[in-house]
C-alpha cells in the first residue's frame, strides 16, 4: 500500500469505478475511511473461511475473479483461486495484526490488503516491476463473477469456436477462440501461435459476453457483443496499461493456429549447444554425458510465466512415468531480473512449488531478442514456453512453440497424444 500511513503500517484508501450491478465505491469507500479512525490496538485480525469475490481494478475496469479461503486447525490459511475448472493452491499467507500477505503461488506478487470484518481492502503488487501497484478488494461470501443474477431465458449464446483476429498496433494476431456457455455464464480461452490464455470465467450481462481471468500473474478481461450472424467484436485489457481490439467469425471447423514454425534452426545447424549455471551456479553443457544416446526434451520457461507453469506441471507427471525409457528434461529459465541471485531464487521457489525433478537452469532475463542471443542455433525465442525435442542422435527432431494446456479441454487431450506418439518414436530409434 502506497498512500497514507497509519500507526506505522502502510495504508491506501481506494475507490473502485462500478461495471455493472453492484457499485463498489459505495458498498466498501466506508470500510476504507472507517480503517483510518480505528484504533492500533486492535486483536490480530481472522480472515473469514469460505468463498470470496475479489476485484483488481485495471484502467478504469473492474477484473473480478474468485477465491475460497481454508483454515487449518493449526490456524494457518490456504487459498484456492478459482479460473473455471482451475485451483490454484495458495499457502503463503500471513496476517499481522488487521494487515494480510498472500503470496501469489511461485510468481513474484502478492496481494497486500488491510481485513475489515468481512472485507478485503489494499493492493495487487507485482515485485519485480517498479510501481506495478493495483487497487485490490474483495468480499466473503460472495460466489458470482460479474452479476449476480441467472438471467438464462434471456441471454445470448456466444458459445462455439471461432476464428480470431487480435490488433495490435504493428500487427494482427490470429488465434482460436472456443467459448462454452450454460444460462448466462462462460468459460472459454483462445489458442494463440505462442500460447493459450489459460482459463477464462464469467458472464453475459444482457448483451455483452464479459470473461477474465487472474491466476497470479496474469490480469486479462475480454468483452465481446454480436455483430451479426456467428461474428464477435471485443476487447481485451492486458494488465495496467496495454489493450488491443478483437473479432471472432464462428467457425465449427476452426483449428488451433500452428506452432511448430515459428522457431526453427538457422542453416547449418541441426543440434542445440548451451552451457547454463544451475542454481547452486555450477555449470550445466549439453555435451554433458548425462545426455548421450537418451531422448532430450529442453523447455524454454520462466517462473513468473503461467503458460509454464501448465507445461511443466504437465511434463512433470510424464517424466515421473517415463524417466527410466532413456530420457532426460532440463529447464532453461529467463528470468525478470539479470541478477543471479534473484532469478535463481525465483526457479529454486519454483521448483519447490511444482515438485520438479529435473534441473532447471540459469538461462538469461525474459526478453525475447537476449534470449534469442543466447542460443545461436535458433533463428528466435518468440513465445515462453517453448519446446525443443532431441533425439537420441544429439539431432533436433522438431521445437513447438507455446503450449496447448488444460484451459483448452479437448485441445489439450489432443496435445497428449501428439507429444506420446513423437515420443514413443524417438525413444524407439
């Protein structure tokens, strides 16, 4: 919390703009001026159990999202946002006095909020980048996203598969967008050419198919109206400053944008070369002989990246079931920060939380232009994660970009059995 301080302790007063039926400002501006009267010596504060709303606000919107919160007898808290299907457990949270800490999974964030009774009121904090403080509130006992209310009988269906067009100020970005709808709420994600936009949740309040998503790191709201018969017109807001237009033509037919393209070998080469420092700092090569004669999968990654996050959790499981057929994964990270100590902080946190049993190591920052630099063999690194398979040869034998994750539902079964099938046929020759 940045604004005001009272009794030593940091403290905002926040005033929320309303998007549909509720209006904030006049539900929660009384806790926010009530917390600058009361008194310093107020009991340690609880945090209700059960189900929330929160809202972070970005550029004048409000991004809904939910979370339940969980008590253990021993008295500690544990946290589950909700992005449809999606849980992600978080169990870094620490109350002093009436002020509350959440840390945000293995990403460099956290919500940093002051409890009044029911309520939640302070900031979304990105760590790692200068000033990235957001206004943040939330309620108990609230289960709905954007509106309360089902209106089933009269809600537009906008479910389907489209063919989207992304604008971006330089250039047009297309994608799939699959949307599924019962009464009035939705879920759906779009498939980029460098990724999925994970789980996306929400409504459609009278005319407009709202969705968002916050899974920690990631701040995305779309909205969209019908344009005509199976088109779209939308927008999206990206974080605190960036959005862009988007339309979607239904198509049934619609096919995931290929990714197997975008980043290839330059001419004259058909191996991958590197040398890395793990996170103790010793140095980890290719040629190393852990990795002759076996099936090399090495995946491009950041910890504060959630499209990550999904593969790995994805390639974890497949490595504790497959490790012994002569295959090995090693991680390669770009991290925020250029500094060691920092980004090996950051994977070490990471491979903590995710259970990873393979090495991942000190590659460079999350830049995609430096990133490229450090591996010459490769014509870009355009998207995180990115893929690079190698056969028992020591040969590149093909390098996705993006992943297809578990937001996605058949698409990601399909992913499945495409990776077992070119698996199988590497680790057979």
């Amino acid at each position: 919390m940045s604004l005001g301080e009272r009794c030593g302790k940091p403290f905002v007063v926040l005033i929320f703009a309303s998007l549909h039926e509720s209006n904030i400002m006049k539900q929660f501006f009384y806790l926010a001026s009530l917390s600058l009267v009361l008194s310093c010596s107020a009991p340690p504060a609880e945090l209700k159990s059960g189900i929330w709303r929160g809202v972070v606000l970005i550029q004048g919107k409000e991004l809904p999202f939910n979370f339940r919160v969980e008590r253990a007898a021993a008295g500690n808290y544990t946290t589950r946002l909700y992005n449809g299907d999606e849980r992600l457990i978080l169990d870094e949270i620490t109350i002093n006095g009436d002020s509350v800490t959440m840390v945000l999974h293995s990403f460099d964030a956290a919500f940093k909020a002051v409890i009044r009774g029911d309520s939640l009121v302070g900031e979304f904090v990105i760590n790692y980048a200068d000033g990235y403080r957001l206004p943040f509130l939330a309620r108990a006992g609230q289960s709905y996203r954007f509106v309360k209310s089902d209106t089933t009988a009269s809600a537009p269906d906008f479910s389907g598969t489209y063919d989207v067009d992304f604008f971006n100020e330089k250039n047009t970005v297309r994608a799939m967008g699959v949307i599924g709808q019962k009464g009035n709420r939705a879920t759906g994600t779009f498939l980029t050419p460098t990724g999925d936009y994970r789980y996306l949740e929400g409504n459609v309040v009278r005319d407009t198919l709202w969705l968002s998503t916050f899974d920690g790191n990631h701040l995305y709201l779309f909205n969209a109206v019908k344009t005509g018969q199976g088109t779209l017109q939308g927008t999206q807001w990206l974080g605190r400053s960036r959005n862009r237009r988007w339309e979607g033509i239904r198509n049934d037919q619609a096919k995931p944008p290929a990714s197997e393209t975008l980043t290839f070998l330059k001419p004259g080469y058909d191996r991958l070369d590197f040398a890395f420092p793990n996170i103790d700092g010793d140095t980890v090569r290719s040629s190393d002989v852990r990795f002759k004669n076996k099936v090399v999968i090495v995946q491009i990654l950041g910890s504060w990246c959630p499209n990550c996050m999904d593969e790995t959790k994805f390639l974890v499981e497949w490595y504790n079931r497959n490790k012994d057929r002569g295959v090995e994964i090693i991680g390669l990270a770009y991290e925020q920060k250029a500094d060691f100590d920092y980004a090996s902080g950051r994977v070490k946190k990471m491979i903590d939380k995710l259970a990873i049993p393979y090495e991942v190591l000190i590659a460079g920052v999350n830049d995609n232009k430096k990133a490229s630099e450090t591996l010459p063999a490769l014509n870009q690194v355009i998207g995180f994660p990115t893929t690079i398979f190698i056969g028992k040869d020591g040969k590149v034998k093909a390098i996705h970009t993006g992943f297809t994750g578990p937001g996605t539902g058949i698409y990601f079964e399909q992913m499945k059995e495409r990776f077992n099938q070119d698996m199988n046929g590497w680790l057979a020759n």
